[in-house]
C-alpha cells in the first residue's frame, strides 16, 4: 500500500488527502459495518447536524464505527483522535466527506462494501443536491429523447435509401458488441459517431493541461513536483496542504506565481470535450484540474464538476469572507501575502481552490450520482492518485467502457472494457477527432473560442 503522506503540525500528524487508500485493512470487521448500516438507516439528522461529544463543534467531525460516536476531526480539537487513543477503537468515517480512516493502518481505507455505505452517505447528506440531480437527469433525458427523435426523423429521411438488410446488420453488430468483454477503438470510434454513446462522461487532469503551459503535478522532470527542491517542503505536496499554508503561506504564493498567474488557452482535449457537448452525447465532464480552461472552450458551467475548485473566487480562510480572486492573483504576482481585512480577523486569503486536507466541493459528492447513468467513460491526463476523485472510476459499472488517454496506464486494474490510448495526449485526440470524421466541426469550435 502507499504510505499516507503525513504532515506534523504542532507534533501532531496530519493526514493529507493525496493518498491512495488501503483496500485490505486487517481491522475493518463485518459488524462495524453493520453497526454503519444501522447508524445510516437510522440517525439520518446524526449526519446532517453532528456535534463532536467533548467540544461540539460541529464543523468537521468523524462518527468512530465501534461505538457510534461523534468527535471532531485534528483540524479542529483532535477529539476523534483522542478518543481512538482512549478505547482503541480504529475504525472512522468523515461527516466531511464520506471518507474512511483505520487509525491501526495509518491510512483511508476503501472496500467494495464500504464505497456502497459511502454512496449511502451521500445521498442521505445531499438529498435535495441529489434530487436537483434526479430532476435534471430526467431533463437531460428528455432533451437527449427528443434530439433522438429529431435524429431519428433525419436518419429516416436518409435511410429511406439505404437497403433494410444493411441497416439489421449494423444493429446487429451494435448488440453483438454488448456482449464483448474487450473494448476495442473501433468500438469507440464507430459507438461516438453512431451515437451509441449519448451519455459520456469525461474524468480529467493536470494531462490535459499541459500544453496550454501549466505543468502537471507528477510528471518526472517537468512535473510540478519536480520543481520544488529549492522550497525545503517536507514534501512536494505540502505546498497545497491546508495545514501548511495556515503554518507559512509563502511556499504557496511562490510556486503559483506563474504556475497559476499564467494566461493560458485550451488544448485538443479541451476543445474535444465542447465538440461532444455539440454533439449532444457529454453526459458531465468531472475535473481535478483548477484551470477552468473547459470554460474557455464553451463547455456550460453545469456540465462542469471542478472537484478541486477553481480559481474565479477566493474566501478568507477565518471568517469565510468572500474577496476577488484577481486581486488575489495580484498578490500572488507581488509576493504580497492577502489577508483579511474584516475587523480582528485577518485570516489569510485562498483562492477556492481544494487543499490537500480540505472538503471537496458539494457538487462532487452529489453529481457523483451521474457515473450510474453513463454508457461511456473517457478519463485523460490524469494518474488517478488523488482521491477522492479517482474513486470515481469505482464506480462505474462493469459493462460500461472505460477509454483512458494518457501517456502510462495510470489505471492499472485488469477490467472488462477498457481501451487504453497510450502517448502522447494532444496527438492521440487529433486522431480520434480525424477518425470520427468531425475536423471541420472541430476546427470551427476552435476558432470560435478564440474570437
Ligand atoms: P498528475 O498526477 O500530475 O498526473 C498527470 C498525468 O497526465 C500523468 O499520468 C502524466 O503522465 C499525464 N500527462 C501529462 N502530460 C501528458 C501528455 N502530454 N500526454 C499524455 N499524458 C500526459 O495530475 P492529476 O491531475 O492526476 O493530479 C491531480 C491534481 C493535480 C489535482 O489536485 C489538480 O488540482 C492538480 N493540478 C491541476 C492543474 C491544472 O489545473 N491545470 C495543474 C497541475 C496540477
């Protein structure tokens, strides 16, 4: 398993979010996760309006699966973790964000039964997001129905030249290829162009950024991470840690003068995605990266999850004031800490982004609901280390394909239908643009964002 990245502050360690969790904890025992079902079906205000037992605060705590009881999280007075220091009790889920934690192994944990109890979780903590979601998927659906029919009347007109028996076979082949295992890139090519795929849904990275000039994270040499030696971080990922940046914001106005100050366009990736949205087959794009660059193509904000945030705002990490993100860029550029300037407050000043440690945005956790009614995942530039985010991909359903573009099979899980598309990332998506046949619609895109 990977070792969790931890940081002390004030000689406590503090577990940060870019880890990939253990799937075999030793100590998740069945009856806790009876004792979880129970406390879900139960005490849904428990999740709602919890308060920690010793403090009650009630702003991050974690229910212990043992005994049920509720304490706050080492973000706030660290009761949870005397509690585990006390009974010995080792296994804890987050109000925040529907995460599991095994104090034994030092590490989130995942299973299969317990990412069913998180999806339980999230529906009961969001019900009215995830109605929102129900109402706008029967919506999307009936759109998707009637452009269908619009289609289907074309086609007729089409067809009505076209031999019957030539268009069996072609719905022959469609549900002959249901029943494969292995997704091939005809398969993907052939299911976009037909619209067999209606509902795609697009997981992206830092990958997908690249070229427009922002580095990725990870990549070796070129990689943000790569770069950041000079700044003496305990490691690289400390300059996005929450508890970091409350501790010496300066690393971070460092690293991101440039790296988030930098006027950049959208690539092929970018532009691919706002062709499938005219296309009438984009389902929902969910992204890590910050860059909003999807927007700068023409995607429409709700088609949009920025699971770690973005930069149009920024909110006073205190007393949650909100203050112009360009102002904030300003002082980046000037090196000049941002603080709040509300009375005896001055907190500092983040742009909206997520911080390794901090919650995922709302519209995460209730639009996650989606993967359920897609038929096509494409995941680009991303090397699915991030989680929660890349627990996404868990919840796909085994009969829909999953296509991954990017340069290493970030995946790496043996799956029934899945495609990967090695190398490079802007090449890879020319080609499939030129093999769907859709470069003129591509091109026209294009040249319009950047009008
Ligand atoms: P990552 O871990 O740096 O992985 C990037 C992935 O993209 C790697 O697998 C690379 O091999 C791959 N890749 C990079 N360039 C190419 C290319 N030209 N062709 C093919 N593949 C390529 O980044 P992740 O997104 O997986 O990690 C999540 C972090 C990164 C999130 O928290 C983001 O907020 C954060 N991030 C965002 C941005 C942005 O907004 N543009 C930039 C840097 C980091």
């Amino acid at each position: 398993m990977n070792k969790p990245l931890a940081l002390v502050i004030e000689g406590k360690e503090v577990p940060c979010f870019a880890v990939s969790p253990k799937t075999d904890c030793p100590h998740l025992k069945e009856e806790y996760i009876e004792n979880l079902k129970k406390l879900l079906s139960e005490s849904e205000n428990l999740i709602t309006s919890n308060s920690c037992e010793e403090c009650q605060d009630q702003s991050e705590n974690w229910v212990c699966l043992v005994c049920s009881k509720v304490y706050c999280a080492r973000a706030v007075k660290s009761h949870m973790v005397s509690h585990n220091e006390k009974t010995n009790h080792d296994i804890v889920l987050s109000f925040s964000d529907g995460s599991f934690w095994c104090y034994v192994c030092d590490s989130y944990i995942i299973t299969k039964q317990l990412e069913h109890l998180q999806r339980t979780f999230g529906k009961i903590k969001y019900p009215e997001e995830e109605q929102k979601q129900k109402e706008s998927k029967t919506e999307n659906i009936q759109k998707i129905e009637e452009a269908k029919k619009e289609d289907e009347d074309e086609d007729d007109k089409k067809n009505e030249k076209k031999p019957k028996l030539e268009q069996l076979f072609e719905d022959l082949t469609i549900s002959e290829n249901k029943e494969k295992k292995e997704f091939t890139y005809e398969e993907f090519i052939q299911g976009i162009k037909t619209k067999k795929f209606q509902k795609i849904i697009f997981l992206t990275g830092a990958g997908i950024s690249v070229s427009a000039g922002i580095p990725d994270f990870r990549t070796p040499g070129t990689g943000l991470y790569s770069q950041l030696e000079k700044y003496n971080l305990p490691y690289p990922e400390a300059v996005f840690e929450i508890g970091y940046f409350k501790k010496d914001p300066k690393p971070f106005y460092t690293v991101s003068n440039g790296f988030l100050t930098a006027k950049a366009h959208p690539t092929t990736s970018h532009f691919f995605q706002k062709m499938l949205f005219d296309y009438g087959v984009l389902l929902h794009i969910f992204t890590q990266n910050i860059d909003g660059l999807e927007l700068d193509a023409g995607v429409p904000l709700e088609k949009l999850c920025q699971a770690h945030g973005h930069l149009r705002t920024a909110h006073c990490i205190k007393c949650h004031q909100e203050y112009d993100a360009n102002k904030m860029m300003e002082c980046i550029q000037k090196g000049e800490i941002y603080k709040c300037d509300a009375e005896n407050c001055k907190g500092l000043i983040k742009p909206d982004v997520v911080f390794f440690g901090e919650k995922l945005p709302v519209d995460f956790f209730s639009k996650s609901f989606l993967i359920e009614d897609t038929d096509l995942v494409v995941v680009m530039g991303t090397s699915l280390v991030v989680f929660p985010f890349a627990n996404l991909i868990s919840l796909v359903h085994k009969t829909v394909p999953i296509v991954l573009i990017n340069r290493e099979n970030s995946l790496q899980q043996s799956r029934e239908n899945f495609l990967f598309i090695g190398g490079d990332i802007d090449t890879n998506v020319e080609k499939i643009v030129h093999d769907l046949g859709m470069k003129g619609t591509y091109d026209e895109i294009k040249t319009a964002a950047q009008k």
